[in-house]
C-alpha cells in the first residue's frame, strides 16, 4: 500500500515537487487556513502550521516556510515576504536597493515533519544576488514574483529567465540546499518508505 504524507500547503505544485524524491509516498495537501503566528522566524511558523495540521488530521504531515534575506536591507524581507511584495512588489525592493554594490540575497527554508510522535526538522538555503531589473517569464512553476529579480549564485540570469535544464543544472553549481531533498534523504534512513 502507498504511503501518504500531508504537505500542508496551498500550492500543489509544492506537493509535486515533493514526489519528485520519493517511490512509492504519495503527497496530499491540506490547504485549510491556519493560525499562523506574526513571526519572522521561520522555524515557528513551520512548526505552528505542522502541529495544527496534525491535531487535525492526525496523519503525517509536512510544512515548509521560507524567507527572504537581504543583506543590504539587514535581512528584510525575512519570513514577511508575501507582506513585501502585497504591499510594495518587487518594484518597491528594486527602488529600496537603487545604486547599492552589495546585492547578495538568500532564500532559507524550514521543513517540518510531524510523524505523530515528535517534529522534526530540515533546512535548505538557496544563496544569490538580486538584479537590477525585472526579467524573465511568467513560468508555470514559478512559486514567487521573486524569481523575476533572484539571480542564483555564479549566474547572471534570473529564476525567471532560466528554463528546466537550466534550473537543474543551477542546483549542482550555486550551493543550493533544498529542504524536501534533506528530508527525503533522511527519510530513506529512518522509515520504511522508499526513496529514489
């Protein structure tokens, strides 16, 4: 029988992206509305999301949150992202960074698995610099506005301009980590679920 996790989410393209790592685990989602706390933590409001979901459903489930760090900015917009681009887009982050040198940025990721006893916790970071303007097109699997400005380490187009192959070929160059990759890995360690 196939096993299932919950991917508490709203996208599921999120959830697909998950099946890519695992045989024979199949991932739902569940995406009621949940508290989540006014935190720029990132770690917190993974682990608010996961153990809500858990009281509710009482099944495996995963969430995952990320941010947005800027150094130029001391960090903005942290974990505060869909706040930044509601309210400012990312013309406003542009203008916020006009004549700055320094333009290195990350996206950091929490993934937290409750199994049903206890959560545990995976974390990928995904380092860059912005651009200088809006570029790219509107792909299908583009989760954020951001990938019109996000320039992964040691390239110089952005998510947004780069097609599938390219994309792949970025994760084995800039020093990406993906918080669903981590966790996949260690669930092929620690349960009987098959992994690729």
């Amino acid at each position: 029988m196939m096993e299932e996790i919950v991917f508490v989410t709203h996208n599921k393209g999120k959830a697909k992206s998950a099946e890519r790592y695992f045989d024979n685990i199949k991932f739902s989602t569940y995406d009621f509305e949940l508290d989540e706390p006014r935190s720029d933590d990132i770690k917190e409001i993974a682990t608010a999301k996961v153990t809500q979901a858990y009281e509710i459903i009482k099944k495996p489930c995963i969430a995952l949150d990320s941010g947005f760090f800027i150094d130029e900015l001391k960090g903005f917009p942290r974990a505060f992202v869909n706040f930044a681009l509601d309210t400012i887009g990312i013309e406003g982050i542009l203008k916020l960074m006009q004549g700055k040198e320094n333009r290195k940025c990350r996206f950091e990721e929490c993934l937290a698995y409750h199994d049903g006893k206890e959560i545990h916790y995976f974390y990928g970071k995904h380092p860059g610099n912005l651009a200088n303007k809006i570029s790219g097109k509107n792909r299908e699997e583009k989760w954020s506005d951001l990938w019109y400005i996000f320039k992964p380490e040691h390239f110089e187009k952005t998510l947004a301009e780069m097609d599938d192959k390219e994309r792949e070929e970025r994760r084995k160059i800039d020093g990406s980590v993906e918080a669903l990759k981590v966790f996949a890995e260690w669930y092929k360690e620690n349960s009987k679920g098959d992994v690729k």
